[in-house]
C-alpha cells in the first residue's frame, strides 16, 4: 500500500429480522440508524433489518425502514433463510418462546428483552443455544440500559458471588421516592406515576413486585448457575408501605426500597438459595439509599472482589434500546468469527425457606392506651424469643381514630422469620392490639 492511501475495512452485511416494534423497537430501529457508521467502522460490520414482525400492520409506526419490510407472520422472519439474527421484543410468554426456540434450532442467535419469557423458561432456551452452538443474549431483560448481565456472565464468572440485591423496578422506586421526598401517600404517587407514563393502567406487575421477581430470577441463575424461575421468588410489594412507615425510616435515618435479593448460603456438601422481593428500610449509609425516581441500582457482593455497585435507568425506550443494540453488536460479530458466548450449565439447588432466613424488621401496631398494654406486647416478643430493639408510642387522634388508641412502632433485633411469624399471630390475639400494622425487613449492617 502506498503511503498516503487509506485503510478499507470489508463490510460484512448482517441480516436482522426484528419481532415486535413497540416502545424498544422503535427505539432501537432509531438508534441502529443513527449508530451504523459507527458500528460499521469498528467492526466492519453493516447491520441492515430485513423484516420486522408486528401484530397490526394498520397501525402507523414513526420509524426508518420502508413499509415494505414488516410483516404479521412473525414465523416467517424467524424462518426466513436469509434472515441472520432474531431480535425478538414483542414481550410475553407465547408465541415468544416458540419463535425463540424455532430460531435457535436453525441456527440463528437471538436477541431478547423479554424478563418475562426468561424467568419462565431461561434454562431451556440457554440450553437449545448450547445446543445449537449460537448467541442467546439478554442484557436488555435486567435493569434496562444498565450493562449488568455481561459482567455478571463474564467479569464475574469465576467470582464467588455470595449476594445480588438491587433496586430493579422504576415504578416502585418513583413511587417510593415521592413518598418520601413529597409527602405524598401511596396513591398519590402510584397516579402520578400513572400520568407520567411510569405505572400502567393495571400496575399490579410492578406495585406487587412480579416485575422485579421475574429480574431477580433471571439474576440468580446467571450469578450462580443455578436453575432459577420466576416461581421461586418469593414476593411482596409496597402497595401495602404508608406515609407512616415513610415517616418513621426518615426519623431513624432510613430509606424504603423495593428490594430484589439473590443470595447462597454455602453448607458442607452442598449450597442453598434464595430469591425474594419485598419492600425494606435501608440505612441512608448504603448505596441504594441514595437511588432516587425511575433510576434502578445492583448491588453484588462477592468474597473476592468485594462490593461493586451498576446504576443507571432501569427501562425506557432508549436505554433498553441501547442494551439491544450492544448485544446485537456481540451476536453479529460472534456470528461473523464462527463462536458464542457459552453459558455453561444450570444445575438444580435446594431453595431455603423464608422460615429460615434471618433478619431484622420493623413493626407496627394498632393498641388500646392504656397502662400494662407494653408489658404484655413484650411479654409475647419474650415467649417466641425475639429481642425489641426499640420502641415508639404514639398517642393517636381524628376522626377515624378512637380516644383511647395508641400507635406502636418497633424495631427487632435478627431473627429468624419463622418466630417473627409466630410473635405476629400472637399478637393479634391480645385483646389490647386492635390491629397489626406494616412488617417491613430492615438491612443491618452486617448485611451491608
């Protein structure tokens, strides 16, 4: 080559078939235009879709590719030998899954979103990939844009990782927040995240926690090999969390998040798991704290590498769009070498019982006030073997309040939750407790 003459890379085209152009769709038909050049030049690689699979071809769509191009057989696509790459973000379990297996049994390498279809059925789509030698990739279906998946499969593959806990739904966390920082109650903020495009109309998959259960499941099974469904989490929401509970973390110095937990617990001879989502008052000291609005956060804990925190948005046309396009990048150039990323096996675990886990919590109760009502209440902690850590009364009025009604709230120290269970049926059955309020867990700094 003469001096002064340019270096050309050979372009390569690489074919995608897109099922599904709603918000990330959309989003991620834009980036891809606006992001080619560059994928081209550091890759030498051009990324062109073929054929896009949608539900109503009626619809008008404000999107870059010619009408030509879409379709409403989305089988057609997944079988569409000149198809290279699946992206599938139509969500949903069926036909997802059949379109996923279907592409990966001819070869094709899949890119997928969708929480929902691997928290279902991870295991058997990472093993028909296996199987057929291709790319399934999926940073997309976990904390949107942030880059976690890849560093929990890759970076951290070898790391000891003995807990994963995040913040892993926006909508929650928003609520949440203006709960906090506006004194809004839980109604208040959910229609305000209602209007703002953050909640659904029914937002029962985020408010109960299923959203964040189907996460943390696929976390699981990436962190430790383990054959994880959304089945085995155990789940609560917040939809239960008052302007009260707020009140009384804020004075303590804590904030209340949604927490998505998978942690192993290492016995002789084998390990045990477990994968849980419930609300928890956090000490202002720790990271996810400080996670405010529609922002999501992970938090990993391993017994090499210590602490290591991803944070970033956790949904959202764009950032999931931009996690899309960065593993259809890896599929395309995986495809192009002959190779893939390995997942490696997912072996059955023994899952603990939540019966078993230990924690602190934070109580409240509705109580006659009036002299020898604590001592009772303590007496019942004191015969199930849980320990008061602190107390607080409070003398109630209004008009939906009797004048003898106090409320009570209280920290207790770790114990295990089967004998918080147990000191809770108790107490209900005291004539002087008229009710039992929230049961939130509280992270303590041994968990931290």
């Amino acid at each position: 080559m003469s001096a002064g003459s340019l270096s050309v890379v050979a372009e390569s085209v690489v074919r995608i078939g897109v099922l599904g152009c709603g918000t990330v769709g959309a989003s991620l038909l834009a980036l891809l235009e606006r992001q080619s050049a560059t994928v081209n030049s550091r890759t030498g690689l051009s990324l062109v879709v073929s054929r896009i699979a949608v539900r109503d071809l009626s619809q008008k769509r404000s999107v870059v590719v010619g009408a030509d191009v879409f379709t409403d057989d989305a089988l057609s696509v997944v079988s569409d030998p000149s198809i290279d790459i699946i992206v599938e973000v139509m969500g949903g379990i069926e036909p997802a899954r059949g379109l996923v297996l279907a592409a990966l049994a001819a070869g094709k390498p899949v890119v997928t979103a969708n929480k929902a279809l691997l928290a279902a059925h991870g295991s058997e789509l990472f093993a028909a990939a296996e199987a057929a030698g291709v790319d399934i990739l999926f940073e997309a279906s976990v904390a949107g844009g942030i880059p976690f998946i890849r560093p929990l499969r890759e970076s951290l593959l070898a790391e000891p990782v003995v807990r994963v806990m995040g913040i892993m739904n926006g909508t929650t966390n928003y609520i949440l927040t203006r709960m906090s920082e506006a004194g809004a109650d839980y109604s208040e903020a959910l229609a305000e995240a209602q209007a703002l495009g953050y909640a659904e109309a029914d937002p029962t998959a985020d408010v109960e926690g299923h959203d964040a259960a189907a996460k943390i499941a696929i976390v699981a099974s990436i962190a430790f090999g383990a054959k994880v469904t959304s089945a085995d989490v155990q789940c609560e929401g917040i939809s239960s969390v008052s302007a009260d509970d707020i009140s009384f973390a804020q004075r303590h110095g804590y904030a209340i998040k949604l927490l998505a937990i998978a942690e192993r617990f290492s016995l002789p001879g084998s390990d045990e798991l477990s994968a849980r989502v419930h609300p928890c008052l956090i000490p202002n000291a720790h990271p996810l704290a400080a996670v405010r609005e529609s922002f999501n956060a992970v938090f990993v804990q391993g017994d090499a590498v210590g602490d290591l925190m991803f944070y970033g948005r956790g949904a959202g046309g764009d950032p999931t769009a931009s996690a899309v396009l960065g593993d259809l990048v890896d599929a395309a150039v995986n495809l192009q070498s002959g190779a893939h990323a390995s997942l490696g096996a997912f072996v059955p675990m023994p899952f603990r019982s939540n019966d078993e886990l230990d924690a602190a919590w934070y109580l409240s109760l509705r109580v006659d006030d009036r002299p020898g009502v604590l001592a009772s209440i303590a007496g019942v902690f004191g015969a199930h073997g849980v320990s008061i850590d602190s107390m607080e009364q409070h003398s109630l009025s209004g008009p939906e309040t009797a004048a003898d009604e106090a409320r009570i709230d209280l920290i207790i120290h770790p114990a295990l939750e089967r004998d918080v269970r147990a000191t809770l049926v108790s107490l209900g059955e005291l004539e002087s407790v008229r009710s039992l309020g929230s049961t939130i867990r509280v992270l303590i700094d041994a968990d931290i």
